[in-house]
C-alpha cells in the first residue's frame, strides 16, 4: 500500500513578515491620527494669531475658554452634588478617603464657579 502526500503538505507554512506588519500599522494608524488632528492644528495656528483675518490671537482664546465655561457649569454642578453625597457617605461609613474625596470636589467646584473671574 502506497500513500502519497500532497507536495504542500511537508512544507512550513509562510506568515507575513513581522516588520512589515508593525510598518503597515504605524502608517495607517500615523495616517488616521494626521487626518483626525487637522481641525486641531487649525485651531492652534489661529489662537496663534498666524491667519489674521479671522481674528486670531489670544481674544479668539478668551472666547473659546468662555464658551468652554459656559458649557463645563451645567455639567459640573450634578457631578459635585455627586460627589458631595459621595464623600459624605464615605465620611459616615469612616473611609480614610472620604477627607480627599470631599477636599477635591470643594476645590473643583470652587475653580469651576470662579472661572469667570480667573479668565478676566
């Protein structure tokens, strides 16, 4: 009885090479991310002044941190009373974390609120 075995059989598979996969994937992911960061270059090179028709410069910068304000308040003032309440629990329950827990969200808040004033 004979057996006869496919030529491919006995022969090692071949895998893609190991530098050329990391090359792909560092061009694709360097690719996407040059495509996903233009909006934020563009941004930067405004506040930098360097397109002066549109208003460039630091005013273009204050407006920005205060419409950023404008949107981080409403979201900051349900996170503190969260965390208020957390910290308070942690407090009754006796965890030694509940003192940073409750220092952090009073400081946070404070800076949050007081922002107007330190953007002026």
């Amino acid at each position: 009885m004979t057996t006869t075995t496919e030529p491919d059989a006995n022969r090692p598979r071949r895998s893609a090479p190991l530098p050329q996969l990391a090359l792909t994937a560092v061009l694709t992911v360097g690719t996407l991310l040059l495509l996903v960061y233009v909006g934020e270059l563009e941004g930067l090179a405004k506040a930098a002044g360097q397109n002066p028709k549109s208003g460039g410069g630091f005013q273009s910068f204050q407006k920005y941190l205060e419409s950023l304000q404008g949107a981080v308040i409403p979201l900051a003032i349900p996170a503190a009373t969260l965390g208020l309440i957390g910290g308070g629990i942690a407090y009754l329950i006796g965890s030694q974390i509940a003192q940073k827990l409750l220092g952090g969200v009073v400081i946070g808040l404070g800076l949050v609120l007081l922002s107007p004033e330190l953007i002026k």
